[in-house]
C-alpha cells in the first residue's frame, strides 16, 4: 500500500485521475464524463456521470493546489464552487470537492455544515476529499491504483525520447539530384550527324568513369538523439528503428574499414544502435547520439521511423518521421535523328549525382 503518492503535477492531470478514480468507485468507468472543454464555462462541475445502481446525476468539482503557493482550501473557495454547481443541468443528486489540498479539520467541519445546510433546502449533497482522502481510495480500487501507481508512477522514473538533430520528431532533408531532359532534335546534315554520333559515344565512355571510384553525392546524413527526460538513469540500453518504406538505401555515415565493433548496425531496413557497456548509460538531462545516411527517391516523400528502446527496467515505443524535400540541378541533352518520325516529346528522367574523387561531378 501506498501512503504518500505524489500529487499530480497540474490540473489537467489530476481531473484526469479523479475520473478514473470516480468511475471505478460509481461503477461507470465508461459512461463518467468531462463537461466540456478548457475555456468553456462548466457550471462548477468538471466531471459527471450517473453511478450504477442511480438515476440521478453526481458531479465532481476538481480543484488542484499548487504545493509552492497556497495548496489550502478556503471557505470562499468552497462557497463560490457550490454557488457555480447549483447552474448545472439537470439538478445533481450528489456534488464532490475533490482537491490537492491537506486535510483541514476546519475546512472538513464547514463543508459538513454546508452539506446540512444544502440537504434541508433540497439541494445536492456535499463531500469533500483531500489528497489524503484521495490516496486512500486509490489504495482501495485496484484498477485505479495499477494504473496510476504501477503506470504512471512508473513513467515518471524512466523516460525517453528519440528525436532527430533539430531536437523534434519531424527533419526534412534536402537530397540532391539531377533532372535530365532528353530533348529530340532533326539533325541538319549528315556531317553535323556524325560529329554528334562521336560526342555521344565519348558520352558513353564516360559514363563508364563512375565505376571507377566515384562519390554519390545525392546521400543525405541526419543525426538521431536520444534524449533521457526522466527521472532516472538509463543503463544498459538498445534503440532499434525500423525504416518502413519510401527510400532507397540506409547506411551509417562510418567507413567500412572502421565499422568493427563499432555501435551502430544496419540491416536492411533495420537500424541497432547499441553502444558498449561503459558508453551504455545516459544521465538525466543528457543524450547520445549517432549519424545515418539515406538515399531517398527522386520525389518528395515521407519515411515513418517506428523506433523501440529497451534498457535495464523500461522500455518504450514511438515514431519519428524523416521528410525529403529534393532539389534538382538541370542538364538538357540533345538527341539528334535523321528521320522526321523519330522525333519525340521530350523525356525527362533523374539521377543521382555522382563525383569523381578528383571532385568533378557527373
């Protein structure tokens, strides 16, 4: 059992709470309700339901107190809630006060008074529930309990996020390739022709260069992070991506003859980074983090990254996404023939480019 749960770090998450905790408790787990949205006016009620085995409506008011300011309750505070929940339609047959706050004996007594108070006009019912209230009926209801204690207790400790160098879960690269256009032309004599034929066939004995060690300059790097944002120390950790579809080829930005024992392992559309055991420990606050190189398509696309860490203790799954916005450097190409006929619309088809190691591109 546990005595001192914390409290929920703001509102949002503590009327979550109650709602769980409430709808477990009333026996409506799927029928209790937010009234509203954030903005709206919501007559003093922040969730609503009708309980199993009732016909009438109870409300919860949720009231969450920052620890560093002023975490007590006031009477003002109750009469201005009960004034706002007496709006809400239909009647309510029972209203909670459900609040961060300590317990206070003297807030405790007055709400009891105004409960009275409230039962001998005919009016709703009233319960206050302080934080020390609340730990007790998590303790008590066993699926709120598991999810809040063991989940989301647990969530708080250890987490991770993967992220691209931007520090976001979305990068969009900018590859580079080249449009060719094929341009069909007459050619005037049978001169001009035969010069042209000789052009083309040195063309085709220099495209036989990019064998001969030659760079594709059209590969792209990008950096992932991994990012510990929790509480606690990440130890003995392995991050697996998986690249779904839309691209070309996936490397790391390491040379081969440096890739023994190095971290980072690729196959086929598999990413395992997983660094040694003295460098597999990320602190709070810190991150690791490691280069790929992709070739994508020639066309704008988007390639989902489905990403799975697991370390000592935790493990989690999520999806980041890489987009390639490509550039193109244009180069027309004539194509001379004899015949009329054999004149065609133009074509247009993309390459990559490609450099020599003296540093001339193709």
């Amino acid at each position: 059992m546990e005595k001192n749960l914390r409290r929920p770090k703001n509102w949002q998450d503590f009327e979550l709470l109650c709602k769980k905790l409430w709808g477990e408790i009333w026996g409506c787990p799927n029928n209790i309700k937010k009234n509203g949205r954030g903005g709206q006016n919501q007559d003093g009620v922040d969730i609503y339901a009708i309980p199993k085995g009732e016909k009438e409506y109870f409300g919860i008011q949720c009231k969450c107190k920052d620890e560093n300011l002023n975490p007590k309750l006031t009477k003002k505070d109750i009469d201005f809630i009960l004034v706002e929940a007496q709006k809400f339609t239909p009647k309510l047959k029972s209203f909670l006060i459900a609040t961060t706050s300590p317990k206070d004996s003297a807030i405790e007594e007055y709400v009891r008074l105004k409960n009275i108070e409230y039962l001998n006009k005919g009016l709703f019912s009233i319960e206050l529930y302080c934080w020390e209230d609340i730990v007790d009926l998590i303790n008590e209801n066993s699926s709120t309990f598991k999810w809040y204690v063991t989940e989301s207790k647990f969530r708080e400790k250890y987490d991770v996020e993967i992220l691209f160098q931007n520090a976001e879960k979305e990068f969009t690269i900018q590859p580079k390739f080249k449009k060719l256009i094929k341009r069909y032309k007459l050619a005037a004599d049978f001169g001009l022709s035969r010069m042209l034929s000789s052009q083309s066939y040195l063309h085709n004995q220099l495209s036989i260069l990019p064998l001969m060690g030659t760079v594709n300059k059209s590969w792209e790097n990008f950096e992932i992070i991994i990012y510990n944002n929790g509480a606690k120390v990440l130890e003995d950790f392995k991050l697996t991506l998986e690249f779904k579809e839309n691209y070309r080829g996936l490397d790391n930005d390491v040379p081969k003859f440096f890739r023994i024992n190095h971290p980072v392992d690729v196959t086929d559309n598999y990413v395992v980074y997983r660094p040694n055991k003295q460098d597999s420990l990320i602190v709070q606050r810190d991150f690791k983090s490691f280069e790929l190189t992709i070739l994508a398509h020639y066309e704008n696309s988007e390639i989902p990254i489905k990403w799975n860490f697991i370390s000592r203790d935790f493990d989690k799954s999520g999806e980041i996404i890489l987009y390639s916005r490509p550039s193109y450097t244009e180069e027309y190409r004539e194509i001379f023939v004899y015949k009329e006929e054999d004149l065609k619309a133009d074509e247009i088809f993309y390459e990559d480019i490609l450099e020599y190691g003296s540093g001339i591109s193709i």
